[in-house]
C-alpha cells in the first residue's frame, strides 16, 4: 500500500454537508485537515445535492431549536466569508388538526429559545397568508419567523471552499475500504480501494447511507441507519398566482402535520413550480437505488393531490408533480441524530455522524462545529449531547422516547 508523506490532524470521510462543514471548522482552526469523497464533489448520489432546503426553528424538542438558532447565525457567517448567498430567508408554518400535541410543543420550544412564534386559527391563517392557504375548521397553524430556503449544492460547494481556502486538502473519487487503530503514539490509518493509506491524528466519519455499511465493513461496528430513497415533488402555480407563492410575495416554509407529513418550500429554483412533498421513502441499498421517478412515494401521490387541491386555495394545478427528483434519507429509529466517539479500540480517536433523517441539512455549520470540538477538544459544549449518543440504542433499540405521537423532525426536504 501507498501511504500519503502527510499525517493530517483530522481526516474526514465524506464530503457531504456535514463532512464539509467539519472540514471547514477544523481548518478554521489551525488543524491540518484531509476531507475525502468516494464519488465526484457535489454528487447527486446522496443527501447533500439538490435545489432547496428548509431552515426553521419549529421543532417540538427544544434542544433542536437551539441548534437551528446557532446553525442560522453560522450560515450567516459563511456567506458573508464567501460572499455570495445560499441561505434566502422566509417565515415558516406549521399546520395540522388542532388537537394535534405537536403544534403546542413547537410554540413552547421556539419561545424558551427567544424565536417568536404565534398560533393561528383557520380563519387567522387565511388572512395572514391573503388567502392562499386555506384550512379545515378544526384545524391550526404556528407561524414563526426563524424561515427560510438553503441552496444545497451551492453551500456544500461553499463549505469546501472555505476550507480549502483555509490549507484543507480536497480528494474526491476515494472510496474507503478501512479504518485501523494506528500502532505506537496512536492515531487512525484510512485505507483506499485504490491501495493508498492516510495517516490521521483524528477521523470524522460523515459517510451520510453509506455511514452503516462503511463502519460494519471498514470498523466492524454496526450502528442503526436506514438508508430510504424518496423523491421530491414540483407542481405548477396556475397562471396569474406565480409571484403569490414566492419568499418576495412572503409565502412561507411550511410542514402539515399528520399522516402523511406534507412539507415545502416556496417557488425559488424554478419559475413556477412549488415544491410539496411527502416524508419518508422506501428502503434501499444507497449502490442500487432504482432511480425509478416518483420511487418511495409509495402510492401517495393521491394524498398530495388532495393536499396541494384543498391546502393551497385551487391556485396550485393539482393533476400531478410535473417535475421530481430523487433523493436520499438516512434514517435513525427514533429520527435523532447519531454524534458520538466510535469508542471501542477507537476510543475518542474517530467521531461519528450520520442518522441526519431528514432533517439534518439546515443544522450543517452547528454540527460541523460540534465535531470540530469534539476531535480537537474531546468535548462540546452548549449542545445536550445525551440526544445524540450512540448508547441510546443498548436498552432500547427504537432510541430515544418522544413526548409526542407525530414527529415532525423531518418534514423538511
């Protein structure tokens, strides 16, 4: 085997948002850094590509909005380095039965984090929104203004230059087949297909639907994520009532709660088009994906029909998506996020992040902070690290314990 001269202080596998935004927080830094891709940079085999995200603070735990406060301060921050904007802010809304548990929690949990939030009734959110969303009678929305849409590729591309700016070393088209305990002062030892090694003080592993299979075949660990094909779903504003459904027209992010969760993001990336789209997918080998459009949809295109017909005033046609596109989860049990050391013969030597369910993109730059603290301080602070722990699952392999019957951690592609 080739072994590179170099030894790097951190070496990160997986050059997705979270990889990228660990890259460019540790070189920030002063930590010499090797961020590696198994397949081309900005790749559409994953979870990091595509044309729109949301950013919201309406989470119904309050540790999740507390990240996303910091993670928008730090997208922020990137862009004004970069210059350039990925990070387009809006408003965002929550609807759903009133009844329903999750709309009560997500108002505490904004308000013990300062961002404000307001209930609405139907008729409330009729008028807020000049009429173009419209609800049942016995249904409610929260509106709160911590929005907006991110540009995915964009900001990937943006979180890599910045680390590249910043002395990090870029490889794309690497794929890792090991990681070893290094002998004698300690370290980790990153092995290639292609038969070259890395030498790494420290590793970060942010492999995204390939995290699993990488640690069981690399590490000899098993941790507990799914990977789920899904795809997202563009319709067509009738004529007339394009500018209405803009962030310029103040329309907002928005999740319905409920079964199925329906998502989406205002009309941005394509004139005319609003993107809704359904939560979830189906599961797969992230290698053999059927890239089939409309593949883990599962039959439900129905139900967003009737929700795109009855929820968006009849100004949005209703016959079907005219545009979709595939994409990637990568599920926990419980939808939490899995941060933690490997531990093992690893100790505090490799971090581990993946499990992001949907929901992770917006809260990039605050993970990739918490990974820089942990491989160069073994610690983080300000961030309730117990949510995230791969422990959780040894007395309970569903994870975490929700407070609530409907998790909308991850209506936000």
């Amino acid at each position: 085997m080739a072994e590179t001269a170099a030894e790097f202080d951190v070496i990160v596998i997986g050059a997705g948002i979270m990889g990228s935004c660990a890259a460019y927080q540790t070189t920030k830094r002063g930590q010499t850094t090797l961020l590696l891709e198994q397949f081309d940079f900005l790749h559409h085999r994953g979870s990091s590509h595509g044309e729109s995200r949301t950013i919201r603070a309406a989470y119904a735990e309050p540790h999740y909005a507390a990240m996303v406060v910091e993670s928008s301060r730090l997208w922020e921050q990137a862009q004004s380095e970069i210059g350039y904007r990925v990070y387009y802010k809006t408003r965002h809304l929550d609807l759903g039965p009133s009844a329903n548990n999750f709309l009560h929690e997500v108002i505490h949990s904004c308000r013990s984090n300062s961002v404000a939030a307001r209930p609405l009734d139907h008729l409330q959110t009729a008028e807020e929104f000049s009429g173009r969303i419209q609800l049942p009678d016995d249904w409610a929305a929260v509106v709160t203004d911590l929005g907006g849409v991110l540009r995915p590729t964009k900001a990937v591309s943006m979180f890599q230059s910045l680390a590249f700016r910043r002395g990090a070393v870029l490889r794309d088209n690497v794929k890792v087949s090991a990681i070893a305990r290094r002998g004698g002062d300690g370290g980790v030892l990153v092995s290639a297909a292609s038969g070259e090694t890395f030498s790494g003080k420290k590793c970060v592993v942010t492999a995204g639907a390939w995290t699993k299979e990488l640690l069981e075949s690399a590490a000899g660990i098993e941790i507990p994520i799914q990977p789920l094909q899904t795809s997202v779903c563009y319709w067509r504003i009738k004529e007339g009532f394009e500018k209405d459904y803009t962030i310029e027209g103040g329309f907002p992010t928005f999740a319905s709660c409920g079964h199925p969760y329906i998502y989406g993001t205002p009309s941005l990336e394509f004139p005319g088009l609003i993107k809704v789209a359904l939560h979830g997918g189906e599961s797969c080998d992230p290698d053999r994906r059927t890239w089939v459009l409309g593949s883990g949809l599962s039959g439900s295109v129905d139900q967003l029909r009737e929700w795109v017909q009855r929820r968006l005033a009849g100004r949005v046609e209703a016959d079907g998506p005219v545009l979709t596109q595939s994409c990637m989860y990568s599920m926990t049990p419980d939808e939490d996020f899995v941060i933690d050391f490997l531990g093992g013969i690893f100790g505090k030597d490799v971090v581990v992040a993946g499990g992001f369910s949907g929901h992770g993109f917006k809260m990039g730059p605050v993970v990739g902070k918490i990974l820089a603290d942990l491989v160069i301080d073994g610690e983080t602070h300000g961030v309730e690290m117990k949510h995230f722990g791969l422990g959780r699952f040894k007395d309970n392999p569903r994870g975490n314990v929700k407070g609530f019957v409907d998790q909308v951690s991850s209506c936000d592609r």
